[in-house]
C-alpha cells in the first residue's frame, strides 16, 4: 500500500507533447481511474508510472520516494495489461509464480501465494492449463493473479476488460472492485469507458489532451462537472447541451434557448451573457398539457424496459430524455418538457468553464 | 466432391508429377547404382539382376583406396556441422535479441551490413578468407571451415531470427521487466522458450548448410583426416576408372542425416522460415 504522486509531469514522443504538466495525488488504498478519450496521454502516464516510458519532465514519487531514476523491477508495482501479457509457455501456475521465483523466493512460499490467490480468483481448476487453453475472462484473471501474488505497493491496470464481451467486462468490474475492497492496495485503472470510471473509482480523473479536466468523486463529477469536457464526457446517454443567453431577473434566471425559457438556479454570470446550458436526459420530465412546458416532438421511442430513452426534438434541435418505467408515446406525438432547475449546468462558451 | 474441387486436384497432380519426378529420378539413380555390382552399374535396367548390398558393407569397412578414412571424414562433417549450428545460434540468437528486443543502437546498421556482404558471391570471399585464415594458422584445422562457414551462415541467420523476435508481442518484455526480470533473464527464461520454433528451424538450416558445403572445404581443408566426407567423395572423380556403386553407396549414406533431421523438424522449418509461429 503506498501514496503514489505526480507532480509537473510532462512527457513528449519526438516534437509532440502528450502530456502537459500533470500533478496528482493518489491516496494510500485509494481506486483511481484515469478516463478520457483515445490518444489523451492516460496509458503514457500509467507507463510512467511502471517504469516503462522515460519521464519527461516532472517527479513521480511511490511513498514519499522519487522513483524516477528507479528501474521498474525495484519499483514494486504490478501491472495488468489490455492484452493480458500472460507467457505463452508457462502454466498458469508458473505464470502467477513467475515474479517469486524471479526473487529467490522458496518453492513452498511460491506454491502458498500462487494458490492463495488461485483460490481468491477461482483459478484453481485452471492451475496447470495454459494460457492458450483458458477462456478471455479466465486470463483475465490470471493476469490479475500474476499480479497480486507479489502483494504490491501500487496495482496499474490498463484497460484490462476491453477485450471482454459486454457481460463478462460487467462481471469482471465487479471482481476487480471486490479484490480491491479485501486487498485495499493503491490502485491506478485506466480507461476509456466511463461506466468502468463511475462504478469502480473512489475518484476519477478525467483527462484530456495530456491535462486532467477534474478530479474528484464519481458524484462529484456527475453533479458538477468542471467544464464542458466533462460534462459530456461523464454520463450516459450524454448531458444534452445548448446554445443560449442568459436571462437574470431578480432572484430567478434561466437561459433563452431555441426560443424557449430554460429554468436554472440563480448562480454567476450576468444578464444576457451569451452560456451553454446542459442538462442530462434523465432530469427532463414532462409537464401536464398547457402548463407552460416546453413543447417538443417525440422523433424516437427506445423502450428499454426499466426506462425507456426518447430523441425529442425542439425546435430542430435533438435532445434526449430518459424517463423511468415506460412512455405510451410514439413518433410524432407532442409533448411538454420540464427540465429540472436543480440539475441544469451552465458553462461559459468561451472557456468552456462552469458558470 | 465437386468437378471443381476434382479439377483443381487435378491441375495440382498435374505440377506435382513432374516435379516429383524431376527430384526423385537423379535420386533413384544413386539408390540403382548404389545396390548394383560393379559390372551391372552401367546396364541401363531399371532394376538390378541381382540386387547387393556389398557396396555397403565395403563402405563400413573402409575396403576402397578412397575410403580409408570413411569414418574420420564422416566423423568430420558432423563435427563440422554441429560446431557450425551451435556457433550461428548462439551469435544469431544473441544478435537478434539484442537488436529486436534491447533495441541496441546502430543493432539494425550492423545487420544491414552484415546482410550486405551476401551481395559478394562466396567464391570471391574464398581467397580472402583462405588468406585469414592462414594468417591466424587455422589452416588445414576443422576450425578453418567452421568459422568461414558461421560467416557464411550468420547474416541469414540473424535476419531470420530478428523478423521471428519483432513478431513476438512487447508487452511480455514488459510485464517480464515489471516481475522483475533483468535482461538475461528475460532472454533466457521468456525470450529462448517462445522463439524454440525459429532457432530449431536455424539451427538445422546452418547444420544443413556446412554438412552441404564443398568449395570452402575444399579450400581450407586438404589432409585426409580434416576433410569431410563431401571433399572425401569428390577425390572418387579424381581417377579415370571411378568405382561408381561405391561412390553411390558413400553419397547414399552421406544423404541420410539431412534428410532424418528435415523430417524430424519438417514442422518448424516450415512455420520457422516464414514466421515467428509463436502464438501470444
Ligand atoms: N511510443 C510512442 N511514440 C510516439 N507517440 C506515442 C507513443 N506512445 C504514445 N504516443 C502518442 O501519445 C499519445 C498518448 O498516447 P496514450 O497511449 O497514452 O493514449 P491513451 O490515452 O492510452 O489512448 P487509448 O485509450 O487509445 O489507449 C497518442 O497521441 C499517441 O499517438
Ligand atoms: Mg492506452
């Protein structure tokens, strides 16, 4: 378990700078996940971080010791990789065990580790396959093992479930956050995917273009994104975002959009001040008939049980709303919009900031 | 099956036969003369009257002027050979590790040039390297051959090898740095074990290629007792009255080896040559 922190990182491949000036500080047992779109620079930290890629600029230090001049052997982190990285002719035994008898290690504390944690993934079936011979999620999980046997300061995970199919990455992001809860080791996950970020992370950071946008806690990224990069980086189906003015009148103001009064709460910014407003489908309910909604077309009906996902148009703008339970609605049915007021983000269009 | 698929057989027997053909025949040949007598040799028959095999037994039992050292020379080429192949492997291996995996500055250079000397027909390294070798007294020693034939065999040896090293994935390197792995490690414990297939298929192709080899041979070596069998049978033509089902017989026996050892790795030479074959 250790504090893992970067300070002024920077890091370029030839002329192109990929990564500009990153500082973060990861806590002792913390989950975080680094998210954000392709090519932003997330795996080019992470590889930093494992001694992999040459730090450009900047300190990278795993408790309190600066490790950028240390080889990633004695750097004690232990990596899963995407394309899991497991050695073809080795069992699945000999490759969990592989760091231990790398370190001298006894026979009888290398078979003790690799089927303690044999038994914590549901290997032990598997222990005298080889990789070849085991399923996608199974190697998965022997990656995982490779690595926990060495009881780590730090666990890197670069986008690990991407070759999954959709029901196993589930169950695999489920495993992955319950070893986390028994093993309570720093972690550091990559990924793109912002479910992955959302369900497993006690914090994420969300980077973009070699920065990170925000830092913060799944909730705290959703209820209030910094900028507008988040806001439409975080959440699914994405935040709906318009292009308004704002209209301040005393204690309430909302935002002028498609020829529409959009409420919002009372926060910075002046009157007339030209914003984008942003508001995620599912808080957008629907008003009564006549009761001064805002009046939209049903394009689309995406029944999906639980909830059903409508594209309703605007004025020629699409938005998307989710609602709970099921519509009786069909294309081309009216309807009234009541976008909440509590739940409605404004960002200057200039900067992209939160207002 | 389909008139199709019957006639695509057909168009491949069609290639085959005379290819078949043109390789067995010469082949047949030595095995006709090879189990004749001396006065049946040159018949002409497609089977021997009297089929023998005291050609054989006078070739083990070194009976012929030609063959007083049988044995020694035999001896000499799988010597020779052997040296040739562990010695390539260990400079291929090495070298293409270093120049695919380390990523050895100036690596790519060096086997560019290495490459680059293939450009010069042998035969004009001959006199050369006859000369080097007499420089450093290596003359009329097995040595002489085995290194001239490492030279030889290095080059292609290392391009191969390299092409099978870039195919295997990178992040093994890495996770094997990561489990704490140093260099020799990785190379020993995962880099010799996936790349088996290739240095099998090397190996036996640089074996092949000094159990085969006559011109340096001929050059470097010229005691009885240093040369290999392939120079030992081509001092059979050196008399107008040549015992031809004994030189049949010794070619026979010397055909053996290459071909056990090509059907005992057919399967790497095949996937070896042309690829890494190494499933990650
Ligand atoms: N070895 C390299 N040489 C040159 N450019 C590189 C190298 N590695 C990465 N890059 C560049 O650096 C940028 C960041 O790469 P990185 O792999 O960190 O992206 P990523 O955020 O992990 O993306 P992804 O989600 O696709 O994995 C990319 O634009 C990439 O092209
Ligand atoms: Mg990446």
């Amino acid at each position: 378990m250790a504090l893992v922190s970067f300070s002024q990182i920077e890091k370029s491949f030839g002329a192109t700078k990929v990564v500009h000036g990153i500082s973060l500080d990861i806590a002792d047992g913390e989950f975080m996940v680094l998210v954000g779109p392709s090519g932003c620079g997330k795996s080019t930290l992470l590889r930093m971080l494992a001694g992999l890629e040459e730090i450009g600029g900047g300190t990278i230090a795993i408790d309190g010791r600066v490790v950028n001049d240390v080889d990633s052997k004695d750097r004690n982190v232990a990596m899963v990789f995407q394309s899991y990285a497991l050695y073809p002719h080795m069992t699945v035994r000999e490759n969990m065990g592989f760091s231990l008898r790398l370190r001298k290690e006894s026979n009888r504390v290398i078979e003790e580790r690799v089927s303690q944690a044999a038994r914590i993934l549901n290997l032990e079936p598997y222990l005298d396959r080889y990789p070849r011979e085991l399923s996608g999620g199974q190697r998965q999980r022997v990656a995982m093992g490779r690595a926990i046997v060495r009881d780590p300061k730090v666990f890197l995970f670069d986008e690990p479930l991407s070759n999954l199919d959709a029901k196993l990455r589930v169950a695999m992001r489920a495993e992955i956050k319950a070893l986390h809860q028994r093993l309570k080791t720093t972690t550091v996950y990559v990924t793109h995917d912002q479910v992955e970020a959302m369900t497993m992370a006690d914090r994420i950071a969300v980077v973009n273009d070699g920065r990170v946008e925000q830092l913060g806690t799944p909730l705290e990224l959703y209820d209030r994104p910094a900028n507008l990069f988040v806001a439409q980086f975080i959440g699914s189906p994405a935040m709906n975002i318009l292009e308004g003015a704002l209209a301040k009148s005393g204690d309430s103001s909302c935002v002028k959009a498609l020829g529409q009064r959009w409420p919002v709460e009372s926060s910075g910014g002046t009157d007339g001040q030209p914003v984008k407003y942003g508001i995620r489908p599912e808080h957008i309910g629907f008003a009564g008939r006549g009761s001064g909604g805002i009046a939209a077309e049903v394009v689309v009906v995406e029944p999906m049980g639980a909830q059903t996902e409508l594209v309703v148009r605007v004025a020629d703008v699409s938005l998307t709303v989710v609602t709970h339970g099921r519509a009786n609605l069909r294309p081309g049915d009216g309807l009234s919009l009541s976008p909440e007021a509590g739940h409605a983000h404004v960002f200057d269009p200039a900067t992209g900031r939160r207002i | 099956m389909t008139s199709r698929k019957l006639l695509s057989e057909a168009k491949l027997w069609l290639v085959a036969i005379p290819i078949l053909l043109w390789t067995l025949i010469p082949i047949y040949h030595i095995f006709l003369f090879s189990i004749s007598s001396k006065d049946s040799a040159f018949s002409g028959a497609l089977w021997p009257d009297k089929p023998t095999l005291r050609n054989f037994g006078t070739v083990f039992r070194q009976e012929n002027f030609y063959l007083h050292h049988f044995w020694n020379q035999i001896w000499n080429s799988l010597w020779i050979a052997l040296a040739v192949g562990a010695i390539t492997l260990a400079v291929a291996t090495c070298a293409a590790f270093a120049i695919s995996r380390l990523k050895v500055r100036g690596g790519r250079t060096v086997m560019n040039a290495a490459l680059f000397t293939y450009f010069i027909p042998a035969a004009f390294l001959a006199v050369p390297m006859y000369k080097a070798m007499g420089a450093y007294g290596l003359l009329n020693s097995r040595w002489s051959l085995v290194l001239a034939m490492v030279t030889l065999a290095s080059p292609y040896a290392i391009w191969v090898l390299k092409q099978a090293s870039d195919k295997l994935p990178w992040e093994l390197d890495e996770a094997a740095r990561i489990d704490g792995a140093t260099p020799l490690q990785l190379f020993r414990l995962v880099y010799l074990p996936l790349m088996l297939p290739s240095l099998v298929a090397i190996g036996t192709y640089a074996v092949l290629l000094a159990w085969n080899e006559y011109l340096y041979a001929f050059l470097l070596l010229s005691h009885e007792n240093t040369i290999p069998l392939a120079v030992g049978l081509g001092h059979f033509l050196a008399s107008d009255d040549s015992p031809w089902e004994i030189l049949m017989a010794t070619a026979l026996i010397y055909a053996l080896p290459p071909a056990a050892i090509y059907y005992a790795f057919r399967r790497y030479m095949v996937g070896g040559l042309t690829s890494g074959a190494v499933k990650s």
